[in-house]
C-alpha cells in the first residue's frame, strides 16, 4: 500500500484516501502560503500607490497646489506608480493615483490635483433642483 503524504507538514496520512492533509492547521498554513507567492506582487504595488495617494493628499488639503518634485521624493513618492492617465484636449497627461493625481510642469515642478467625484455632485445637483 503507497503512503500518502500530507502537502504541508509532509506527514503520512491515516483515513480517507482522497485526504491531503493531517488537519486543518496544515490545510490553512498550505492555502496560505499559496495565496501569498501569488498576491505578493499585487500587495507591494498596492502599498506603493497607496503611499503615492496619501502624500498628495497631505501635501495638497485644497484640490490644487504647485508643488517641487524633490519635495514629493523626500517623502517617498514613487513616480513610476500610477493608476491611470488623464489625456486633456491640449495634450497635458495628468497621472493619477486613484482620485489624487499629478501635471508634471516645468523646473521640476509638479501640480498636484484631486479629481471630482461625479457622483457626489450629481446628487447635490439633484437636490438642489428638487
């Protein structure tokens, strides 16, 4: 009779014979360990958009404020991180990192920006026609 061996601890099994492992522990340990080879990658560009996205919004309170360059890689911007694009008529390519975003200008300066929420106006909108 061929010993089946549990996938995480490697144990041999005892009872059914389509078990894979000892017990719960070592089905969670297994799951997880998979789970996390294959999101590492996700987690690490999402904790860098995330820090992107909170800079701008400390160094920016208003929606709109010229800023240095320098200034946003002192407190650990990272600039090849974004969400997406936004292409204006004129050709000016603002890049965001959710509703937080950047134009780059002139001189190693930077205007950052903060996207509307249509959604929110739309229902002020609304109610003030009501």
């Amino acid at each position: 009779m061929e010993v089946r061996l549990c996938l995480d601890c490697k144990g041999e099994l005892r009872g059914r014979s389509d078990k894979k492992f000892c017990d719960d522990q070592c089905r969670s340990n297994y799951n997880n360990r998979q789970l996390s080879e294959s999101t590492s990658y996700m987690r690490q560009v999402n904790s860098i958009l995330k820090r992107n996205r909170r800079i701008m919004e400390e160094l920016n309170p208003d929606g709109k404020i010229k800023i240095s360059r320098k200034k946003l890689l002192i407190k650990g911007f990272n600039f090849e991180y974004f969400t997406n694009i936004y292409q204006t008529q004129s050709g000016k390519k603002y890049y965001f990192c959710y509703e937080s975003g950047y134009l780059p200008l002139e001189h190693d300066e930077v205007l950052l920006v903060r996207k509307e929420d249509n959604t929110k106006q739309k229902m002020i909108q609304n109610n003030a026609e009501r």
